[in-house]
C-alpha cells in the first residue's frame, strides 16, 4: 500500500498539527514501546514519532525498524520527528487523525 504524493502532502499538513504520541530513547526499541505505537496507529491512523536519539544513522536505523515491526508506511521525516500512517478500517473517526482533519480544517 503506497501512498499518492497528493495523500502524502494531506497528511503532512495534518502531521505539522499533532503532538509525538510515541517517544523513542536511546533504549531503543522495547516492546513497551512497539505496544504503545501499535496501540497509537491502531487509534489514530496517523501519528508522530519523536526519536529521541542524537545520532542521525541511529534515528534512521530505529525509525526503519519501527516501520517494519508496524506495518506503517513512512509519511515524512524531519529531524528527530517521524510521521507514521497505518490505515485502520475499524478505526473510530473520533479518534483517527485522518478522518477528525480531513475536511475539517479551522475546526477542531
């Protein structure tokens, strides 16, 4: 599943508005970690990731792990942030960061 540019420049703007749900430390990944960004992209479909880590080889080693293990696909990276999208066809719009912004841009 790949995403179009057009999807990909949608879920940026949503992306610059989100708040990281999943940090990752120089501990690297626990399962603790991969429990909470499975639980995170099951709720909101599109979530930000911080990668806590001062190496950038290092960030990007984690984040392709992160993707692997999740399923996610990777929508943009900027520094220490990550934006992940994993679709959810059971997600609660309420919830979904796809389906709370699109459309519905001013009012949140």
């Amino acid at each position: 599943m790949s995403l179009s540019q057009a999807q990909k420049k949608a879920f940026r703007s949503i992306g610059h508005h989100l708040n990281p749900v999943v940090t990752v430390s120089e501990n690297g990944i626990s399962e603790g970690v991969l429990a909470e960004l499975d639980r995170a992209l099951s709720d909101h479909e599109l979530i930000k990731v911080k990668l806590a880590l001062p190496e950038r080889d290092d960030r990007g080693i984690i984040l392709e792990e992160l993707v692997a293990a999740s399923g996610a696909e990777l929508v943009q990276k900027i520094g220490k942030m990550a934006l992940l999208y994993r679709k959810n066809p059971r997600v609660n719009p309420k919830l979904s960061n796809v389906q709370r912004f699109e459309g519905h841009h001013g009012r949140h």
